[in-house]
C-alpha cells in the first residue's frame, strides 16, 4: 500500500514536469541526442576508415561509455527540480506536504519519478547505440563489436543508477535553499559531471595508436562507481534525516 501511494507521487510529479516545456523536449532531445552521437561517432571511425577506424573503436567505446552516461541522466536533474523546487514556484509544494502521506512514501515518490524515466532512458539508449553499430559493422563486413563495450555497460548499468539517486537527493537537500528551478539545475547538474573521470583519464593514457589499457579503463570505471555509491548512501542519508515538512510548510 506504501508503494502504491509512492507511485501515485511519481505519476503526477511526471505529469507535471512534462507540462513545462524545457523538460518535455529536454527528454525527447537529450533521450535521441545520446544514441545519436554514439553512432555518428562509430560511422566516422567505420567509414572513414576502416582498417584505424575498426582498430581503434575498442578504446573508443571506453570513452563514448561514460558520455553516453552524462548525457542521458541529464534529465534526472530536470525532472527532480521541477519535482520539488518547481512545485515551491507553482505554489503546489504545501498542498503536498500537508497530505496525510507519510516522509518515507513522499520521498520515494520523487525518487521513483526521476528514476524510472531516467532508466528507461539510459537502457533504451544503450539498446540503439548496440543495434545502431551492429548495421554499421554489419554493413562493412567487420566482427560485431559492443559499443558500449562490456567495461562501458558496466559502468552504465551500476553507476548510472547510483547517479540518479544522488541527484534525487541532492535536490531533496537544496529544495528549501533555491528559489528557481534553474537554480536546482545548476546545482544538480553538476553532479553528473562525476562521469568525466572515466571519459578523461583513460584519454591520458591513450598511446599513439589509439589505443588505451583496457585495464585501466576498468579501474576507472570501477573506482567511478564506488563514487556515485558512497555519493548516494551519504547524500541520500542526509536527506532523509534533514526533511523536514514543518519547516518546508512555514517557508
């Protein structure tokens, strides 16, 4: 019954978010825009030339991984500030908190209405940029190749996830202390900026034939998601002991 409440919360929180425009094209745009780089990128590499092209798209894929990532949690942190900050200026915020719901099932509730659509996003993404590079190579004649590959999946798929709880978090924490949603993005925003550790440093170790230690890009990857984990357990940690609807209300 508690979950059903929570997912009640989500449903109109998504609702409402789609109705402001920067969000419901920000969604279709940046949802189309990740897959899409991705595959343009691997059509340079493929048809430009194939004999680098195909040597190098391993080491590529290393990095196109984690941008892949960024782009498309982006709208995680859209959704989550209209979810909380964008209700304070639609004067819905109160009405909210004043229900009978309790703080676990209201919290849940918004975390579930950046998630789901989040996730969606970031799994329907990997599923084209996957079948987007199986007709490039394909049509060539080359070895099919995971783009992501196997170091960028995981990456994906444990730390992606772990990103958006800690945006959803985040913004529980700045809801009382921003006034405007752009506010929120900025702030939250930010966050997502944790994938440039695995797109930047293998790039530093790139040696001249285009090519990176895909060891250290498992390092890199793992040692990123060990960050957005300890980011969400402590972020999310704090937001719950500091959520206060008494306080939210007289403000």
């Amino acid at each position: 019954m508690a979950l059903y409440k929570s997912i009640l919360v989500a449903k109109v929180d998504l609702k409402m978010a789609m109705k402001v425009r920067m969000v419901k094209f920000g969604l279709i745009g940046i949802g189309a825009l990740g897959p899409l780089m991705m595959i343009g990128i691997v059509a340079l590499l493929v048809y430009g030339d194939p004999v680098i092209g195909l040597l190098i798209l391993p080491s590529i894929s290393a990095i196109l991984a984690p941008m892949l990532g960024m782009i498309v949690i982006i709208p995680a942190s859209m959704i989550a500030a209209n979810a909380l900050v964008g209700e304070k200026e639609m004067n819905t915020l109160e009405p909210l908190l004043s229900t009978p719901l309790t703080d676990r099932e209201l919290l849940l509730g918004k975390l579930l209405s950046s998630f789901v659509p989040s996730m969606a996003l970031l799994l329907g993404s990997i599923v084209v940029s996957e079948i987007g590079t199986f007709i490039i190579l394909w049509s060539v004649g080359a070895e099919f190749i995971l783009i992501p590959g196997i170091p960028g999946l995981f990456l994906l798929l444990t730390a992606g996830p772990t990103l958006i709880v800690a945006i959803v978090a985040v913004m529980i924490l700045i809801s009382g202390k921003v006034k405007r949603v752009y506010e929120a993005y900025q702030m939250s925003g930010a966050i997502v900026m944790v994938f440039i550790i695995p797109m930047m440093l293998p790039m530093m170790t790139m040696e001249a034939t285009g090519t990176v230690d895909i060891n250290l890009v498992w390092m890199w990857n793992i040692i990123t998601f060990l960050i957005t984990l300890v980011l969400a357990a402590s972020t999310w940690a704090l937001a719950v002991r500091r959520f206060n609807r008494d306080t939210m209300i007289s403000m």
